[in-house]
C-alpha cells in the first residue's frame, strides 16, 4: 500500500470520549451526552478523500465519528492513509467479538473497507470465494459479514460482489495499489450515503448528514437550504433522486457504485458520475437481472430475455411463499433480540406469521395507536392472539407527538414527510428495550400493487376508463369534482386531482404528494416559483429516460408507477424515515418484502392480474396469507387504512395547533419570503373552519420550517418543547 496506513482501534463503548464537535449551531448543547443503549441518539460509516494534497486529520475523522456515535454504541475505528481517512461506529448484531471491528483490512493491508448494513447470504459468498481460491490464505479471521464483504471486493470488484449480495449495505472500500476508492449503496437502497463534493479537490462521505458537517468540506460553511429544490419538496413531500434540501450534500443512487481515482492527476481529472450496477425493469425483451457496469451481448438466449409470466396463480402464490419464507429466514439470522413492528394489516401480520413459524419462540410484536380517532393496535392485537407472539402497545396522544417532534426530527435530517415518522420513532425506542433488530412490512406496497393508486391506474389504462379521460374536457371537469366534494372523502378527492393533471409526473406525484403545480404557484413567493418549479421533476425524468441503452418501455402506467415508486419514493423517503427512527435509538430496520429476489419475481414472473384486479390490490399476497401462511380471512381481506396519524384534527387546536400558527405565522418565518403570505393563512383558515382538509399541506410546512430552524438557522434543539409558549 502506498504511503503509511494508521489504523486507531477503539475499545468497545468507553473507546475514545471526546467533547462534542460544532456541527449545526445548535449541536454542541445537542450532543453532550454519550448515547447509551435505548436512548434517542446503527452503524455508521464515514470518510474523506483529499485530491488536493491535504491529508484528512484524526481530529475531523473523530469528529465525524462522533456525530453518528447512536448509530453504533458497541464500537468505533479509523483508518488513515495518506489522501484518505475511514471513520466508523459500531452496532452489533453478527459476531459481537471485536473480530468484526472496522474498519476492516486485509492481512496484506491492500485493501480497506467500512461498511453499514448487513450481507444476509455471507455464508454463501464466503463458500463461493473458497471455492474460487480467493478465500483469506490464513482462514477466515471471524464470522463477520464484513470479512466477507472485503475479500468479495478484492477478488471480484465492487460491481460483482454487490450484485452477489443479498442484503442492505452502504460501503466505501479502499484499494492502496490501485489508489482507488468504491462507495456502493444497495439495490433499494435501504441504507443511506450521503456525498459532499469539493469540486475536483476532493470528497467526503457519511451515513447521515450531521457526520458530513462535522469535517471537511462542509465544516468550513454554514449551512444553507437549496430553495431551487423547494418547489420539489412541496410536490413530492420528499427530495427525490441525487438531491437533498441541503446545499452541497447530495446522496449515491440506489444500486450504484461510486469509483474515484486518487493518483497524481486526479485532481485534475473530470468528477466522475456513478454507476448503476442493478436495475429491474418489467418489458419483454430485456434481461431483468442487470449488470448494468458492462455491456450486455448483443445476442443472447431468449430464455433470458422474456418476462416468463406464471399463469397458474396457485403456482405462484407457492413460489411466491417460498421465497418470503426464506428472505425472512435470512433476516432472522442474528446474535442479538429481535422483534416486529406489528400493525394487524397484510404485509406485517404476513411477516410474523412467517416469523413464528420460523422461530421456537413468541415473537416479540409492537404496535402503536393514538388515544383520538384510528388506532392500530386493536387490529394488531387480534393478528397477536392468533399468532401467539409477545405483544407491546404503545398510545400515543397529540401532546406526546408534538414533544416528540425535534426530537424525531433531529433523527430524520430531513423536514419529516410523513406525520407517522413521530410515532415509529416513539415505537422504536420502546422496541430498543427488549430487542436490536425489527422486521417489517415495508416494501409490499410498491412491489405488489397494494395503494389503492394501482387499482385506480389499472382502471383508468382500461378501455372505458382512457375512452373518458380522452373525452374534451374531461378531465377539467374532474378537477371540479375533486374541490366540491367533502373533507371527509379525501381519498376520492386525491384520486380526481390526479386523473385531472395533465403531465406524467405531476400525476404521479399528485396520489403522495402535497401541492400541484397550480397550488406551487398561488402559495410560493414569484421570486422563488419559476427558478424552483424548473427542477421538480428532474429526478423522476432521470429516472425514465436518462438510462440511455438501459431505458425501456412499461406494459401500462400500473407497471411504471410501481417502478418510480420503487426508485423515487422509496429510498428518499420510507426507507430514509425506517434507518432514521430505528437507528435513533440503536435498532437495525429489516424488510423481507425488498429481498431484491422478492422484487425481481414480483416483476418478471407475476403478471398484473395477479397483483391488482378490480378495486383489489396484493392480490397475489393475499392468497399466500390466506393459502399458506394461515392468517384468517377477516385480517387478509380488512379494508387496506395505511398508518394513520390524525394531525388534521389535531391541528384544528390544542397544542400541535398553537405549534403549527407559531411555526408559519412567526415574524421568522414570514421573513424567509419563501410564501405569500395570503395563501398560508387562507390554508390555516380553511382547515380550521373544516370546509377543507389542508392537514397534509399544512405538515409539510411546519416540518419545512422547523427543519430550517434547526439544521439552518440554529434556533431550534432536539431537546426543545414544543408545547411551552414561544
């Protein structure tokens, strides 16, 4: 390896306290406590590559450390040589030995790695690598996943072993010959990483974003919000794509790999782009397992190149149980507790019944509800007595959430999407006491039609349903329908505010997001609307048709909705909110239904009809439930309620109510000048009298102001209450 290699080993949980480190104005009075095991603060990786001739110091890689130390309380590591620096923190859950510490090096010190997530099917490659001769001379020094991992990536390349991987990872891996380093995310991309460039001097890299503004080069900035992303935010509820709120910070794809070339000349050389190394699609004629890093043949067997649709749906629904069987048996494969978020409804009760027949034991269950309006725990009680498992139930009132709120926040790095973030991470912290690693049900909707969206696309692709929407103006009329009917039906509502856009993107965005591009224009200032409105749908446009060779075709909009889901939705939402709430306090997020096997089936082998038909989605998933997990008619076939936090009532008083007018009125926030000022108030008035229900508008907001005010402007702490008077 060239030049000299330090290696810093700590020493288990009293490795190396240190003061707390600057990283937003607030986070010297946020941060002075360690994290201890259950409290609100999984593994984290971080590091720096310098292309300018600066070496990374010890102190910024420990400061970096530091800043993710909740997301790995059993351990922490550095590695330094010469341009390059690895900082990591440690979560137990496979050999809890101090074999699995990080970073990671060969015996001959070529290679190094830092790596967060787990690698399911590590016994496998560790079999395969023996077979090939590319085994570690001296034996396997431990029974870690990431022993694995790096002897993968030095014998077949960062590509290869990604693509042989079963499992949720982010990684960087270092090779000291080559001079090069890898970052790599997961096929769904399941666990984060976030980038931070420096033009062509260099970059660092983090799990999360408050690592990232402990060290160069974020450290030398304040932080600031990229209003040219706003008007994204405000339609999708979420940044999608390679973007973030914050300026400077952008994240690696899902199912890409990162290769940066540190020699002599690198700093002169063009930044390189990422490469996907996966991607699924679902047309006839093109390979669904990709190795998107090299060319296909030009040729090659038609066995391989069709869909392969099963027609036997009995057939598949048992192909289909086997292969859940055995993703949540990986998923079991642990040296700690673990447990199951438990909401009673398909895709969970599915899970833990897959999950008691798999383990001798009860099944440590967890369910949350709210002590006004929808509650989830009695239908999650009910899936609890039938299965047997250990069940916990958590109540949750409005006081409670709003309390929770920076808290949350502070966890989730980005204003928080969805008013049901609050309540996980009040569930994941009362998990933490009993178990380290959840499974849940995330991931079922988006790979087998479960939003009542697919139904409606389906019947909207029919015959009768695009001779209508083709009618002259049709779908104005639609859009007036939408306004005039009640709060009250507010799916039916969202569901002809849709089919009334016109614009591919903008009509999927309209069944999650918040604001339609009409809506953006009344309710953001004319300086801010038509700089920002350029870039809202870049990322989803990206995704479709920026893939060159690789673009393909969908069989109906049902198929194309389920992929942007999968690609945009996904990963810079639900799946950045489940690694946010659950590492807050230490737990590891497991999601069988995103076994990419899993997704690829449901893609290539199981056609629509077998996933939605009529107004039935999960088809499929619900004859496995019934046929062969056993779980009871009345649980499969219950009406689908998503997790339901009622913000809309609670926001028409008490204390989130006070919150939110303090949060949008405040003199702070009418002077960012993001807003006409006319428009938020006609929202609040609206919703307050009942004659509209703007709850989802309204969340958004709030969340995007309080997020400015803690990660921007520095005036809000995790530890501050949102229920005293300003």
């Amino acid at each position: 390896m060239r030049g000299r290699a330090v290696r810093e080993l700590g020493s288990g949980r009293g490795a190396c306290r240190r003061a707390p480190t600057q990283i937003f104005p607030f986070a010297r009075r946020a941060s002075g406590r360690r994290a201890k095991k259950g409290c609100p603060d999984m593994c984290g990786i971080a590091g720096i590559l310098r292309l300018d001739g600066a070496a990374p110091s010890q102190a910024e890689l420990a400061a970096m450390a530091t800043a993710m130390e909740h997301r790995g309380p059993d351990d922490e590591g550095f590695f330094r040589t010469g341009r390059l620096g690895f900082a990591f923190r440690r979560l137990a859950i496979l050999d809890l030995s101090a074999l699995g510490h990080q970073p990671m090096l060969t015996a001959d010190g070529r290679h190094a790695i830092v790596f967060n997530g787990e690698i399911y099917n590590h016994l496998e490659l560790r079999a395969r690598l023996e077979s090939e001769g590319a085994a570690p001379a001296g034996g396997w020094a431990s029974g870690s996943d990431t022993e694995t991992l790096l002897h993968a990536c030095a014998a077949w390349g960062a590509s290869r072993a990604c693509r042989a991987a079963n499992g949720m990872f982010a990684f960087a891996w270092w090779d000291g010959n080559g001079q090069r380093l890898t970052l790599a995310r997961d096929r769904f991309g399941k666990k984060p990483l976030f980038l931070a460039w420096e033009g062509q001097n260099g970059l660092a890299f983090a799990s999360e974003l408050r690592a990232l503004r402990a060290a160069w080069p974020l450290a030398e900035r304040s932080p600031e919000m990229d209003h040219t992303r706003l008007a994204a935010f405000l339609c999708y509820r979420f940044v999608p794509g390679q973007e973030t709120l914050l300026a400077g910070v952008e994240p690696l794809a899902p199912g890409c790999i990162l290769e940066i070339e540190a020699g002599p000349t690198s700093a002169s050389a063009p930044r390189p782009a990422p490469r996907p190394y996966y991607d699924y699609d679902f047309s006839r004629g093109r390979k669904a397992v990709q190795d998107l890093a090299t060319p296909q043949p030009e040729t090659a067997d038609a066995a391989d190149l069709s869909p392969d649709y099963l027609s036997d749906e009995a057939e598949a629904a048992g192909l289909l149980h086997e292969l859940l069987e055995d993703a949540v048996r990986l998923r079991l494969l642990s040296d700690v507790p673990f447990g199951a978020f438990l909401s009673g409804g398909l895709d969970s009760s599915l899970i833990v019944s897959l999950m008691t027949k798999l383990h001798p034991e009860p099944v440590k269950t967890y369910s949350i509800g709210f002590d006004t309006g929808f509650s989830e725990t009695g239908p999650a009680e009910r899936v609890a007595r039938h299965l047997g498992t250990d069940h916990h139930a958590l109540t949750v009132g409005a006081a409670d959430l709003v309390r929770a709120i920076p808290a949350a926040l502070w966890s989730r790095e980005t204003p928080i999407s969805e008013p049901s973030d609050v309540p996980i991470y009040l569930l994941a912290r009362m998990a933490r006491e009993k178990v380290t690693v959840v499974l849940s049900g995330e991931g079922a909707d988006e790979t087998f039609a479960g939003y009542p969206k697919y139904a409606a696309q389906a019947a909207a692709h029919s015959v009768p349903g695009r001779t209508v929407l083709n009618l002259p103006g049709a779908r104005n009329m639609l859009g007036t329908v939408a306004r005039a009917l009640p709060a009250s039906l507010r799916r039916a509502q969202t569901m002809l505010e849709a089919f009334a856009l016109q614009g591919r993107f903008e009509h999927h965005a309209a069944w999650f997001g918040a604001f339609s591009a009409d809506e953006r224009r009344e309710l953001l200032s004319p300086a801010l609307s038509a700089e920002a409105e350029e870039h809202v749908h870049a990322a989803a446009g990206l995704v479709l048709h920026g893939r060159g060779a690789n673009s393909f075709a969908f069989p109906s909009p049902v198929e194309e909705a389920l992929y942007l889901d999968t690609r945009l939705w996904l990963p810079a939402n639900l799946l950045l909110r489940g690694d946010r709430m659950t590492m807050a306090h230490s737990l590891e997020l497991r999601c069988p239904f995103l076994d990419w096997r899993v997704v690829e089936f449901a893609a290539r082998r199981v056609p629509r009809w077998m996933k939605v038909r009529g107004r039935q989605g999960k088809r499929l998933l619900k004859r496995v439930a019934e046929e062969h997990a056993g779980l009871p008619s009345d649980i499969v076939h219950r009406p689908k309620w998503g997790f339901k936090v009622p913000v809309s009532a609670w926001f028409r008083g008490g204390a989130l109510g006070a919150s939110l007018r303090d949060a949008l009125l405040s003199r702070q926030a009418r002077a960012r000048g993001w807003y006409q000022e006319a428009a938020i108030r006609r929202l609040m008035e609206e919703h307050a009298a009942g004659r509209a229900d703007h709850g989802r508008k309204l969340w958004i907001l709030y969340q995007l102001e309080l997020w400015h005010r803690m990660f921007v402007d520095g005036t809000l702490s995790p530890t501050d209450d949102l229920t005293s008077s300003p």
